[in-house]
C-alpha cells in the first residue's frame, strides 16, 4: 500500500524483499526507536516506515545533511495505513551521530 502511493505521486519504486530487514536497517544506521516496516534507500537516503510522498519529494529537494527521515511504527493514517481512527503522526530525520528531530507532523 505504501508503495502504491509513491507511485500515486510520481514516484518510481523498485522493490526487494529480504530474509532479514532486521539487518539491513542495522547496516544503514536506521535507529530501533526509529524502526518501522519499510526500509528503502533513495539518492543517498535511508527512507523508514510509511513516509510521505511529499516528504520524499522535500527531502530530496533540501538535500540535508542526514542519514534519513523515518515514521516510526506503523501509525493509522500514514500513506499506506490509511482506516479509521487514524492518528496523528510525525516525519523524524535522523543523523550519524543518534540526533532526530522533527522533519513534519501530520494531525488527523
């Protein structure tokens, strides 16, 4: 579902499911407060979980000096989770050194 909507918004997906996504988060520096079910890597970038397309787009037009933006867990209401009750959630970038900090927020 995820991956439907980044279609949806323009962008090209190519998919690889691995034996162990536990490892490859590890290796790409993608914090375990900050895991999610998605790992994905675009232009240099660790994407985590059900990000949006437009913070996607944002990312890779600001082009910070981070590791990657990541939505933690798999929150109702994120691309992909879309059903009732959805809840408010938050974009989290985060660096080489463990720093995060709010990338965006998203209200119900």
């Amino acid at each position: 579902m995820w991956v439907a909507h980044l279609e949806a918004n323009g962008l090209t997906v190519k998919t690889t499911d691995v034996p162990d996504i536990a490892a490859v988060k590890a290796k790409a520096g993608v914090p375990p407060v900050l895991s999610s079910c998605h790992t994905a890597f675009v232009d240099g970038y660790v994407v985590e979980g059900h990000v949006p397309a437009d913070d996607l787009k944002r990312l890779l037009a600001e082009r910070p000096e981070i590791v990657g933006i990541s939505v933690p867990g798999m929150p109702v209401g994120s691309p992909g989770m879309e059903g009732p009750n959805p809840q408010p959630f938050d974009v989290v970038a985060f660096d080489e050194e463990g720093s995060f900090s709010r990338f965006s927020s998203y209200e119900p």
